[in-house]
C-alpha cells in the first residue's frame, strides 16, 4: 500500500481532533504557512491595490479577518505520513486559484476549470514521472499511474528523486512528489500493465488520453488495440539521445487508424498470434522508431546491450524535456485545440545547426546492426 496524506478538512474538526492526530502520528517536523498563503490571496484578488500606500495595510487586515480568532480550525491540515510534515494550509479551492494564478492568461481561469476535471493514464514512470509532474503542475488533478519497477541508483540519471528513495517503487517515488506538490491530487496505482489492469487502466471514467512510456512491445500492441476500441487517444515520447519523438494516435478522432501510424503494418496484430525473441522485439522496436531519427551514439548502444551495457541510454536532457511536451500535448487536447495525428520530431542539433557527434561513424554502425543478432 502507498502511503496517502491525511486531510483534516475544514468545518470537519475541531481542536481536539487536532491533538489527536498529532498524538497518534509521529510529527517531526510542523508547518504553518496559512497566514502567508491568505496573505497571497489578498494579492491574487486585488492587483489592482498594489501600488497603494494602504496595500499592506488592508491586506494584513485580510489576513486577520479570514484566520479570525481561532487560526488553528481555519483551513485544513495535512499530514505526510512518509516525511512525518504536518502543514497548515488554504482549503482546496483557495490553493487551486494560489497555484494556478501565473498560469493565467496563457491558461484563462475557464480553461484551468476544465483541465482540473481531466483524467489521464500513465504507463512507464521513469520518462512518465516527469509527465505525471508535469500534468500536475498544469493543473492536472487526477491520474492513473502504472509501473512495477523499484527506484534504482542507475535511474538518477534522468529521474527526479533522492538517495533516501532507492529501493522503493516508482509508484511510490511519484506518489510523494506528487502529493508534496499539490495534496488533494487524486491519484490511483495499478502496478504493471496488464491484460487484467487493462480494463481499469483505460476504464470509465474514460481518461482524455494515455501515455505509453513501457518497453513491453506485446503491452505497446496490446494498450493501443484497447484504447482504440474505446476511442481513447495514444501519446508517446520517445528519447532517443537529445532528441524526443512525439507519437499522437488519435483514436478517438479515427477509430479505424492503424497501429503506431501504420508503420508496422499488420505486424502488431501478428505478433500477438505467436511468440517472439528477445532480439527480434529488438528489432521491430528499431523499425518503429525509425532508424533515420536515433543519433549515432544511440545506434552503437544498441550493439552493446547485454555486452558492455545493461540497457538502453537515456539521458536527462531529454526526459526532463518529455515533462514539458507532455503537459503542452494534454493542454492542447483537453481544451478542444488543433493536435492533429502524426509523428513529429524535436531535434536539438537539428534546431540549433550543430553537428552530430560521432556521425562520420554511422554507416558502419547501421550496417553492423542490420547484421544483426543484436
């Protein structure tokens, strides 16, 4: 079980419920940070005072007025579990307009309505972390998360977490930034994908899009012929180096599109009728991504799985990227704008005209690797 925050909710207790949790619950450290935050209210409410003589005036008189005299029993209280923090904080409502307020008007106060009505799925919490981050920080408040892996050393890298989370699972890892971030997230945990977590993974109510960041090339295959038949939208960031592939599969636009663009052809349905090898999974994950957009260091990686290297290199220039492009893709679906279907690719090489390291190696490379077995 994932640790949870506990909220003692405005209006619903008093203080002997408040000696109470701080009995029972090891407190180790308490914050208050309510007057601060009814100070910023005042702020966000009357721009348009902020340049008077009288301004910290009346907002110190706002300040006095909303915590009255009884400032313990304003607001709610919210309990880390993980951290031992209990912190005295604005209700939801107010928190919401603090922690959206410089969103506006790149996000109008409508359109931030919405997205905190949004659900969206997420498979893969290792480039998903900086997503489910992402999405949060956009406003964001209610996730499914699926992952089965434990936080590893090799994973800090490129994933943002600390020493004194090794060895717990990226579900968790996530759960506590999350709720460190915003804690009347709503966030759900499924564990690894699956045929069985299928159902609840992409079920009612029905999430504005999923976010396939797994390996399983059988699960990639299987997750997109579920969402397509309810009519789910399928997004994939690919980090290849310092570039990222972005995948948009509008399922829900067209239901009759085919898998990954159609770039496979029928082979992901046939791949599903027999078993496959390690190294030709491999190789099918290279046709899909597309040879023409992994930078040549990517390329030799590949020859050296299972040999010099444990895994496929991924660096955080481009994870901490995928964050961003993730939150922009959700926005831009969320609230009805233009995101068509396609393929699309961020080069930074591309973008800024430098050279590729290493590309005079290339062909050799490629040519090593059609050889094969990888």
């Amino acid at each position: 079980m994932i640790p949870t925050p506990l909220i003692l909710t405005a209006g619903s207790y008093g203080q002997m419920d408040l000696e109470k949790l701080r009995q029972d619950k090891p407190v180790w450290k308490q914050r208050d940070i309510i007057a601060s935050q009814v100070a910023e209210l005042f702020e966000i409410l009357n721009p348009e005072q902020l340049r008077e003589p009288d301004f910290l005036e009346q907002q110190k008189a706002f300040v006095a007025q909303r915590l009255g005299d009884q400032p313990d029993l304003v607001g709610n209280w919210v309990y880390l579990p993980w951290s031992g923090q209990l912190i005295h904080m604005v209700a939801q409502d107010d928190f919401e307009r603090l922690r959206s307020n410089r969103n506006q008007n790149l996000v109008t106060a409508d359109e931030q309505v919405t997205l905190g009505e949004v659900r969206v799925s997420i498979a893969g919490l290792s480039v998903g972390n900086g997503i489910a981050m992402g999405l949060a920080q956009h406003g964001i408040r209610t996730l499914r998360l699926s992952d089965d892996d434990v936080l590893e050393t090799c994973n800090l890298n490129r994933l943002r977490a600390g020493i004194h989370q090794l060895g717990l699972s990226k579900q968790e890892v996530l759960a506590q930034q999350l709720w460190e971030l915003n804690p009347y997230l709503k966030l759900s945990f499924l564990g690894r994908l699956t045929g069985t977590t299928m159902t609840q993974f992409l079920g009612t109510p029905k999430p504005v899009a999923v976010f396939d960041e797994i390996d399983d090339f059988e699960m990639k295959i299987r997750l997109r012929i579920a969402a397509r038949e309810l009519g789910i939208p399928v997004l994939m960031l690919t980090s290849l180096g310092d570039n990222i592939l972005i995948d948009i599969e509008r399922y829900d636009l067209d239901p009759k599109s085919e898998l990954f663009h159609g770039l496979l052809g029928s082979l992901p349905e046939d791949i599903l009728s027999q078993p496959i090898t390690e190294s030709a999974k491999q190789r099918y994950a290279m046709e899909l991504v597309g040879e023409k957009y992994v930078p040549t260091r990517a390329l030799a990686s590949l020859i050296q799985i299972n040999r010099t290297l444990v895994g496929r290199p991924q660096i955080a220039s481009a994870v901490i990227m995928d964050g961003g492009i993730g939150a922009f893709l959700i926005r831009r679906l969320s609230l009805g704008q233009d995101l068509p279907a396609g393929r699309y690719f961020l080069s930074l090489t591309e973008t800024m005209k430098v050279k590729e390291l290493d590309n005079d190696q290339r062909e050799a490379i490629v040519e090593m690797i059609r050889k094969g077995p990888l």
